[in-house]
C-alpha cells in the first residue's frame, strides 16, 4: 500500500507539543480522570507505522491502539468500504432486519477460525463484550456455572470480564462486587516457572480438580499468548494437555484472541502456533481497522446452544463496521499480512533479541509475529522492575516512539506495531528504547 505520510519519526517540538499542552488542559477540565492515558500527546492523523500528532511530529507507533491497527493506520480502501456502506445503511439492528455484511463476515469467521467442522457466530461490539457472550454461551451449553481463567490474563472491563481479569490495579480496585463462580488457576509462564508444558498443565488441572471440581466447569479461558499480562507465551505441550483435560471433562475451551488474533502474530489466530483447536474464539481489535467489532465463533452445537433472542444488542455487527471488517480480511489475503508478520517476527529478533546479554535490565524477550514484550528485571535476579519500565516508557514517548506496559509487575515493555511496519522504522525505535536501557543501572 502507498502512505500517506512517510514512514519515517520527525520531531519538530518537544513532546509533547504546545497544541496537545493545550489540549490537554482542556481534558483535565472536562474527562473523567478514570481514562488515563499512556502520554498526553494528541494525535491528528496517521498512516502505515506513523502517527502525527497536532503539532506535526511524526512518531513511531509500537501499539496500534493497544493491538487495533495491525493493518496500519486509516488504511485507505478501510475508510472508503466504510464511507460507501455509510452512504447506503448506518444502522437497522440484525436481529430487527437483518443485512448480508453480517452474514458475510460470520461466514469468514468460519473459514479462517481453527478447526474444520460447523461453526456459527454472533457478532457484537467489543473484546469484553464478546467474552461475556463466549460466558454465556459456554454456560447455556453445559448447564454449568463455574468459569475459569489463567493467572495475569485479562478479559476486559465490564463487570464480569474485570473479575476475570487476574490483577487488581488499577483495573478492579474498588470495583466490587464481582460475580461469583469465576476461578483463576496457574498458568506455564516459561520465563519465571521453567516448567515444561506438561508440568505446568498439571499444575493448573491439579487446582482446577482440587479447589473447584472438573464436573463444575463450563469454560476454560485463555489468551494463547497474552497481552497485558505481559506477552506470556505459555512452553509447548501446555494447552494440548488442557485441552485433552477439558474434552475429558465436557469442558468449553475458549481462545481469547482479541488482542493476538486476526494476523497479528503470523498466523489468523495465535492458538495455531500450540497446534490446538478451541471450541470456541473471540474476535475484536484488528478485525475492522479501527471501527468497533468483535465476534464469538464457535462449535455450530455450542453457539446454537442459546435461545433465539438469548444474546445480542443494539451495535453488535453493525453494517458499517462490517463493512471494514471485510476489507480487512480481503487486504491480509491479498497483501499477504500473515507473511508480513512473519517478517517483521525476523526483524524484531535480529534487532533486539540480543538485549538480554547486552542490558542487564532486560531479562527477557519474547514474542510471536508483530506482538512482544520484553521483560525487565532488577540486574542479576527476576524480580521485576516496574521504575525501569516506567523510565523507558518516558524516554520512548518523549522521543517519538510510542511503545505499551503490561505485566501483572508493570514491568514488561510491549511492542506491537502494525505489520506493515519497515525494517528502518523498527531500527530507529530500538535504537530510541535502547538509549534508555543502557543509561538503566
């Protein structure tokens, strides 16, 4: 694709700038202080890898909107597939009077989800909103009650997934009270456990059938790779034996894959690359380039499980973003993103793979495609640094370079730029974070 602005960081301020100072001191006075952000820097525009702020500097985005535009920033054809659906129907509600683009994008989902037999989907409008649904479904489906997910995943922000969501800061502090029946277990996080997936697997079936009961269990929930809890790949073997588990028991195995899913890490789903086949995915983020859309897709028997009327809502599938939807599944095949991710996997590797031996601060870097965190770690042990990331963080940002915390510490530095990011752009930024890592004692 050509961009429209070159793909390169300029810096014609300091960050940030006297128009987002301004800006700024607008929201303090009129946006609730609960919607923090990461740097109070406002943007104007973007394209590809770049984005431009108001007062005209380009910056590096390693983010994408927290996972979003993996395809790139207001990827033209997007924008036009969605302006000339609006020309035509904004909105009618599907399960009023349905329209094809939903039913278009459901019968995508069946096609690039793992597993070869019948799927159905429902479409809705976020990644928590679709994970309260696969909730729904699982229980509808199995007549059971209990839900449980892996330590440091997260799952959202409505009141269910927020309880599903492993840390307590600052998402669920002082939320209360949270549904009951809802169970986190240990998860295989190589770096920090060095367990195998086979050992790890036990451990957490040895929790679930000793604090819960396996005949309990409507749905088992995981992130095949892990966003904010830090880019946490579990070892191989590990979600094979879980889901032998949960087939053994009736057991809904669930692929969370809002924020890794739809090309981002080189593959349509991250639960690919462990070589197993849930019973049911949730989709969101990348899947409309921006305009708000998640699904659920599933087993045909488990989706159907749920009474006419049982789930939807007033957005969910909406015909525009539908709409960018499609583009965006036609553009990763044509242009062949999944190889693009693929590629930039490469260059990430070559280019800071080598940080663990060149910074003692960084004790690891991890990742899949374009999607990987690198922990830090006080010098000489694996205790986790939360200042070195709060330092590089400002470092990055205030340069131009627009990387994402997570971790249950606070100390994983993520890194997830759109897949059509260039070599020279991904050199530049490491070169931005690695001045901050080597000034780290």
């Amino acid at each position: 694709m050509g961009f429209s602005v070159p793909q390169e960081r300029k810096l014609v301020t300091d960050l940030p700038g006297p128009k987002s100072i301004a800006l700024q001191e607008r929201r303090v006075a009129s946006v609730s202080r609960g919607a923090g952000t990461l740097a109070n820097i406002y943007m104007d525009h973007g394209s590809g890898a770049i984005l431009v702020d108001v007062d005209g500097n380009q910056l590096i985005d390693l983010g994408c909107g927290i996972g979003v535009t993996t395809i790139g920033h207001a990827h033209p054809e997007v924008a036009e597939a969605a302006y000339e659906q609006a020309k035509k129907l904004t909105h009618t509600l599907f399960t009023v009077t349905p329209y094809e683009n939903y039913v278009k994008v459901a019968e995508k989902l069946q096609q690039i989800t793992p597993g070869d037999f019948e799927k159905h989907s429902i479409l809705v409008n976020s990644g928590a909103e679709a994970v309260e649904n696969a909730v729904k479904i699982a229980r509808k489906f199995t007549g059971r009650r209990a839900i449980v997910s892996l330590d440091h995943a997260f799952h959202g922000r409505t009141n269910l997934t927020m309880a599903m969501t492993y840390r307590p800061w600052p998402e669920r502090a002082g939320m209360g009270p949270f549904p009951g029946e809802l169970y986190s277990v240990p998860i295989s996080y190589p770096f920090r456990d060095g367990l195998s997936g086979e050992e790890a697997a036990a451990k957490t079936i040895d929790y679930i059938v000793t604090h819960i009961g396996a005949s309990e269990v409507a749905a088992f929930f995981a992130e095949p790779i892990q966003g904010d809890g830090g880019i946490v790949i579990p070892a191989p073997g590990y979600f094979a034996a879980i889901k032998s588990f949960c087939e053994e028991n009736g057991i809904v195995f669930v692929a969370d894959e809002i924020q890794a899913g739809i090309a981002r890490t080189g593959t349509w789903y991250s639960i690919e690359h462990h070589g197993v086949v849930p019973d049911l995915v949730t989709s969101a983020k990348g899947i409309a380039g921006g305009f708000p859309l998640a699904a659920v897709t599933g087993k045909a028997e488990i989706m159907d499980a749920v009474q006419p009327g049982g789930i939807g809502g007033t957005f969910g599938g909406n015909p525009v973003s539908t709409a960018a939807a499609l583009k965006v599944f036609e553009i990763i095949e044509r242009d062949n993103l999944l190889g693009e991710a693929q590629r930039v996997e490469k260059a990430l590797l070559n280019r800071i793979g080598g940080w663990t031996e060149r910074f003692p601060v960084v004790g690891e870097v991890r990742g899949k495609g374009a999607m990987f965190g690198v922990e830090l770690v006080k010098p000489g042990t694996k205790e986790p640094n939360p200042d070195a990331l709060s330092t590089v963080l400002k470092h990055a940002t205030s340069n131009g370079v627009i990387p994402l915390d997570a971790g249950s510490w606070d100390s994983v530095l993520r890194i997830m730029p759109s897949v059509v990011i260039s070599e020279e752009l991904i050199d530049d930024a490491a070169g931005v974070i690695e001045d901050a890592l080597g000034a780290l004692r």
